[in-house]
C-alpha cells in the first residue's frame, strides 16, 4: 500500500455526500494508505479522520481509523448503518422506524439502519452481511453507489488491526458485489 502523512490524492471531495464527513468542523485526514487494484477496479484507503464538535466554551474531538472503498462492482444504495442505541429504540416506539430484518433479530436488534429506498437496500444486504453483522458489533457503514466507508466511531486502530480493518472491508466488498447486469 502507498503512504502519504496527508490528503494528497484529493479524497475529501469524494467523501462530502458521507455523513461522517458533514460533522462539526476543523475536519483532517491524516495517515493514508492506499491499494490500487486495476484488475477487480477497486480503490482503497485506510486513514485516520479527526473533526471537533464545539458547544460554547468547550469542544471535542472525535478520532477515528476509516476504510473507504471504491468500487464499480458495488452500486449501493445510499445507507446509513450505526450500532442501535436506546434512543433510536424510544424513536422507534414514537414511529420514527428503522430498517429490521425479521430473519435476523439480532442484526436488527444490533443496528439502526436507516436509508431512503427500503426495498434496495433490502435487496442490497444479503444472508452474508446480515449474519456477518449478526455477530459483529459496534461497526459503522455508509454506503453510496460505487463507496463505502466501514469505522468504529471515535476510535483509532493500531497497525494490527489496520490489517483486521482491511481484510473485514474487503470481505464486506465481496459481500455487498452486485451481480452484472445481462444483456
């Protein structure tokens, strides 16, 4: 993988639409390493991403490890998946519902996912990623057309589990390739 301390390959302007990266200010990308592979057209990046939260006379940063990919064999739904907290359960009893998978309690009862076409991302997330995320815990995930960024909110990785982080974020592209169209 290439290492640039910085931001030089221009990657802010492709994670804009991300929500991740719509939050608080004074926002920094540092410590990128990237893996071209021409052959399967996949890109991606492992970086750390600061941004700080101001509220009056305080503030507060957030540092956390991301893998990005892109890639042409997704074409994702735009979706937002976060590990389910209380609040998102007394949301759900006021109406303001998620995406569950009866199938799947345990996803469901894990996560809060959330996008604007149900029925895509539904037909988007197979067996696979359900169970993978079954049993997987406190993960984030975005997903837009051809991107996808995987993190665990606030929290930086050690080179060894930069590796973990690659090895499950090209296990989660695999999971989430969608099959080409025929003719």
């Amino acid at each position: 993988m290439q290492f640039s301390p910085k931001d030089e390959w221009g990657l802010t302007t492709l994670l804009k639409d991300f929500k991740l990266f719509r939050r608080g200010g004074r926002r920094r990308i540092k410590n990128l390493l990237r893996q071209q592979s021409g052959l399967h057209q996949i890109d991606t990046r492992i970086f750390d991403y600061h941004f700080t939260i101001s509220t009056g006379n305080s503030s507060q940063t957030f540092k956390q490890t991301v893998f990005f990919v892109e890639s042409k064999d997704l074409g994702l739904p735009q979706f937002l998946m976060k590990p389910e907290t209380f609040f998102h359960r007394v949301a759900a009893f006021l109406g303001f519902e998620d995406i569950d998978f009866e199938e799947y309690p345990k996803f469901s009862e894990n996560y809060y996912l959330k996008g604007e076409d149900e029925d895509y991302i539904r037909g988007s997330l197979n067996d696979e990623f359900l169970k993978f995320f079954s049993v997987e815990k406190e993960w984030y995930l975005e997903g837009l057309n051809y991107y996808m960024i995987f993190y665990r909110f606030n929290h930086l990785m050690t080179p060894t589990q930069i590796k973990d982080l690659h090895k499950k974020g090209l296990s989660l592209v695999e999971m989430l390739k969608q099959e080409p169209l025929l003719p």
